[in-house]
C-alpha cells in the first residue's frame, strides 16, 4: 500500500519530465482546467441551445469527478511529498488541507457539492449565477502547474501584510476624499454629492486616476480639492507596484540562493553525478530561473570550490581559479 501511494504521489507531482505518466497527468489536468474555464463563459451566453446546455452539463459532472478523485489522491499522498516529510500522517494531511494549493483545490469542487445538497427551494436565478461564476476558481488550480504563477503566489503571500496596510491607507484616503468633496459640492450638485456614499463613486475614479468625467466638481474649492486628490491618487497608485516589484526582486534573490546552496551540496565532491544534474535541472524549473541564471551560478559555485583547495603544507590554491 505505502509503495502505492508513494507512486501516486509521484504521478501527482507537477513537472516530473522524467515520468512519461506524470507528465500524462499534468497535461490532462491543465486541458481540464483549461476547457472548465472556457465552458463557465461559454455557460453564460443566452442564446446558447439546449443540447449544449446537456453537454456543459455533463462536462461538469465529469470535471467534478476527475477533480474530486484528484484532491482525495492529493489528501492521501501528501504525506510522501518532502514538504510533509517528518510528521505524523494525521498533521501532515490537515496541513496540506489548509495550504494555499490544498485550499484552491477544495475550492474548485466545494460550490458544485454545496448547490447540490441545498434544498430545492433555495435553488434561486441568483444562486445559479453564483454557483456557475465560482467554477471560474478552477483557473487557480493552473498554479500547481506555472513556475511564473509560483512567484506570483510566493510574493503575494510574502507581502501580505504591506498590501493590507497599504489598502486600509487607500481607505483611509478613499472616505477622507469623499468626506471633502460632499462638503465643497453638496450644495451645488447634490444629485453627485448629497452624501459621502454618493460622493465615494467620484473618490474612487479620481483615486484610481480613471477619471470617468461623469462626475465632475464645478466649484473653485471642489476643483482645487480634486487636484490634490488627483496627485495622491497618483502616488497611492505607485505604492503596489513598488511593493510588488521589490518583493519580486527578494523572491528571486532567495530562489538564487537556495539554488547555490543546492550547488554547495552537490558540488562539495567536485563532480555532479547524473542523478545530481537531473536533480539540478528540476530544482532549476521549480524556482523558475533560466538557464543563463542557473549557469551562472554554476560558474560561481565551481569557483567557490576551486578557491577552497588549499595545500595542507603552504596553503597555497591548488587550481587557479577561472576568470570571472
């Protein structure tokens, strides 16, 4: 039994190009993916005929099946990944369960299972619509499958708490913008701005540097205040892309680096075995990082190994170490 859930572990594994099978499974599930999102927008087209209404239908009852078969699989193979290795099968299962690919797995069957056991009297228009939007969360599932998306996935959770602080400030700004404006324009548009919620639709275009112009201050005052709204707009809009940008740049530095301390590992005997370069090359896919940069620290791992033999008599280098 161990032997084959350690296999089905193996088979489930994403990027495998060495197991012909695996990469089966890979394929197949990204095409499901792929045809689940295209078959959620073709769905919501009006005029679509009821034969292919029976057909998405049954596509779905398909996909659920496939898809529930895949988190059970997962669930119960978890505890062969290397991530889980070390606990008890008991901790291991609940931690991947609460994970962020675990979570985006219960999610892309979970609204199928929860409309079909609602009873039928609660089976509203708006139910539906919601039922069938929430089977676009299956597009998430391709991330197990996209090293790009991977990163995306790591810096978003890394930075996390600055998105947070820096959406409650863009609140903060947003009900402050809107509390200014419902006093400057109140009584000259108060079709616009008779309250701050109404005043909240022009706040969050000028914020956002949109700028509709459906909504506009005619006042001196109310204009002069949508100018300095305008400029900090301009500058809260900034603050994300930064945040992204750099936690992009740490994210990279930190996959350089595990990448390098693999190489120490591999190259502390002088010499990669095949097993080792097969290793390197997975590991390479896994981090996302090119050839040219999985290279170059190659070449920097292998002159950090020449620089370390030293003669035990004069400690002299014994290989002059190549040009950098």
């Amino acid at each position: 039994m161990n032997r084959i859930r350690h296999r089905i572990a193996e088979l489930l594994e994403a990027g495998r190009d060495d197991d012909g099978w695996s990469l089966v499974v890979d394929i197949g599930l990204v095409i499901l993916i792929v045809v689940n999102v295209a078959a959620v927008m073709l769905a919501t087209v009006p005029d679509l005929p009821e034969p292919w209404n029976a057909r998405l239908w049954r596509l779905e009852l398909f996909s659920v099946a496939i898809f529930t078969v895949e988190y059970l699989a997962r669930l119960w193979t978890c505890i062969d990944v290397s991530h889980y290795q070390g606990m008890s099968a008991l901790r291991a299962r609940i931690r991947w369960m609460f994970s962020p690919l675990g979570l985006i797995d219960l999610l892309a069957i979970a609204p199928f299972y929860v409309f079909l056991f609602l009873p039928i009297s609660t089976h509203s228009t708006l139910l539906l619509r919601i039922f069938r939007g929430l089977r676009l969360l299956r597009i998430f599932k391709l991330t197990r499958y996209s090293p790009a998306l991977n990163v995306l996935r790591s810096v978003l959770i890394q930075e996390a708490r600055t998105l947070i602080l820096v959406a409650f400030l863009l609140l903060v700004i947003l009900v402050f913008a809107s509390w200014g404006i419902y006093l400057l324009e109140r009584d000259v548009q108060p079709e616009a701005f008779g309250s701050i919620p109404r005043a909240m639709w022009w706040a969050v275009v000028s914020l956002t540097t949109v700028g509709y112009g459906d909504v506009v201050p005619v006042t001196g005052f109310g204009r002069a205040f949508a100018g300095l709204i305008a400029l900090i707009g301009i500058g809260m809009a900034a603050l994300p892309a930064g945040i992204l940008a750099s936690g992009f740049a740490s994210e990279m530095r930190r996959r350089e680096q595990a990448y390098s301390r693999a190489l120490g590992r591999m190259l502390s005997d002088g010499s990669l075995t095949p097993d080792e370069a097969r290793e390197l090359e997975r590991l390479r896919e896994k981090l996302n990082l090119s050839e040219e940069e999985a290279h170059g620290l190659l070449m920097d791992a292998n002159r950090e190994w020449i620089r370390q033999l030293k003669c035990p008599h004069c400690g002299n280098a014994l290989i002059d170490a190549p040009p950098e």
